[in-house]
C-alpha cells in the first residue's frame, strides 16, 4: 500500500576507518583522484617533486591529489596531519611556501613555479628536552 521507505539500509561497502587508510593502495579506496589532461595547467614543486595544477586551485587541493599521507608533523607530538577544514580555522595545512615557514595551505592560491614543502622538522620535544 504505502511505497515510501522508513529505513535505508547503509551500502554494503564501507569506506576505510582513518585518512591513512583512505591513501592505502590495498583498501582500492582513494579520497582525492589525479588529475587528467589540464588545459591551461601550472607545474608546482612539492617537495622538489612537480606537480600539475589547475588556475584558481588552493595549496592544500593539490597536496590532497598527490595522496600523499601527510602535510606536516605536528611539533610537539610528531604526529602526521594532513588539511582539515579548508577554510583557515585549524591550521593544520601549513605548509612552506616559496621559502615562508606556516603558510595556511588551503587559503593559498597556487602559482607557476610555486616551490611547497612539507614541514616535517623533528618534534619540539626532541629539539628541546626541558618543553
């Protein structure tokens, strides 16, 4: 009689538990895919490593195509971080651009030649014992 459903079951596949295992070759599961043929595309070095970009994308965009598994340590912990919200509340992109240490990745506007790294410096901790 009644042809609306109440309930909807979830799909059988499940999508992987933590961002590490988003970027896990074996899972079969990837969050962010490369990018094709681009017209009117920039190179950009991430890590002295170039990549393809589009005009008009964010730093922590083309991080997240590259899969991968980490932007940055955290400097007290060491843990890995990757961009979290993408509107510049949790800074947990930064990233250095073009020789500028803490740049937010994801309110950063890519440009030809730009030169990104990653910010993997040992963890406070380890530098100064006494923090």
């Amino acid at each position: 009689m009644n042809d609306i459903k109440t309930h909807v079951s979830p799909p059988e596949t499940s999508a992987p538990d933590t961002a590490e295992q988003s970027f896990s070759a074996d899972t079969g599961f990837k969050l962010f895919a490369a990018l094709g043929p681009v017209p009117d595309a920039i190179t950009l070095f991430l890590d002295d490593q170039p990549i393809i970009a589009r005009q008009g994308d964010t730093v922590a965009v083309c991080i997240l195509r590259t899969g991968v598994p980490y932007n940055r340590l955290n400097p007290v912990s060491g843990a890995p971080r990757l961009p979290y919200c993408m509107i510049g509340h949790c800074f947990e992109c930064l990233v250095e651009i073009d020789g500028i240490a803490n740049q937010q990745a994801c309110l950063t506007v890519v440009r030809d030649g730009m030169k990104i790294r990653r910010q993997l410096g040992a963890p406070l901790a380890l530098k100064h014992p006494e923090v």
